[in-house]
C-alpha cells in the first residue's frame, strides 16, 4: 500500500509541472501566446512623399522590396509569437501595450526612426482579433531632401 502511494506521488509530481505549464500560458493583451486568427485584405496604401511636409510631393508607388507583400482580397494569418509578438508573412512586430480595445505592436530599428513597423490589433469583448491596422514606414535622404515610404494594410 505505501509502495502504491509513493509510486502515485511521484506520478502527479512529474506531471504537475507539465500540465501547470499548459494551463497558465501568458497572456499579452489578452491573447495567449500561440493564438492564431486570419483576416482579409480590405485596403493597401503604398505611398511616398518627398521634401518637407507641406511643400513637397506625394505620389503612389509599388510596394519595394523587404516589405510585406499582400494584395486585396488576400487572406493573411496571424499569430501571437513568443513575448507576444505579432507573427505574420514577412514580419513581426513587438507587442507594446493593451489599450484596451486593442492591442499595440511597434517595431523600430535601434538609435533610428528610418525604420518603423506598426501593428495595431482590434479585439471583441472575448478577445478575439476582429481588425487589423498595419503601417510600415521607411525614410531615407537628408535634412530637406527627406523621402518617407509609407505602406499601410487594413485587415477584417
């Protein structure tokens, strides 16, 4: 009888923390870390302005190279990355914040804002992703010759 109990303990005790571990899966803005969603294209923007703001042009360009290629109509998976990135064909973008309403990504390249990635996840009541926001934006020249790429995705 005790050789029966002691077997049963150690059991539960190489079991627990494996069973634990899956049960309390963190969460970041209310989505677990694996939680996966596919969304439509509804509206591609790709833009590039050029010279100062105000005086400057703006003109409709193809989306270059290095970024995130989708067209409307397109389906794109999502899925939540560990430390609660937003994972997606050609990109991930840090988790920020829980706004709430939705959740927040920002990607930057370090000592830069050349580069900025931004994701912005809007959430039902049970938090389940019902829209997605993404914006890519690149700059490159100098002071008065500056060149601002800008690619913006809305999904639903």
């Amino acid at each position: 009888m005790i050789k029966s109990l002691l077997i049963h303990t150690i059991a539960a005790a190489l079991l627990l923390p494996i069973l634990s571990t899956t049960a309390s899966a963190k969460k970041y803005g209310g989505f677990k870390t694996g939680y996966t969603f596919t969304l439509r294209v509804k509206k591609v923007s790709s833009v590039e302005a050029t010279g100062t703001p105000g005086s400057g042009t703006t003109k409709k360009v193809e989306i270059p190279d290095g970024l995130p290629k989708f067209r409307k109509g397109q389906k794109v998976r999502f899925r939540i990355g560990r430390r609660g990135k937003l994972v997606f064909k050609g990109a991930k973008i840090p988790f920020r914040e829980d706004a709430g309403y939705s959740n927040l990504y920002r990607r930057t390249e370090p000592m830069s804002a050349a580069v900025t990635d931004d994701g912005q996840v809007i959430k039902t009541k049970k938090n389940k992703a019902e829209a997605v926001f993404l914006n890519f934006t690149r700059l490159s020249g100098g002071p008065g010759n500056t060149v601002t790429y800008s690619l913006s995705y809305t999904l639903r």
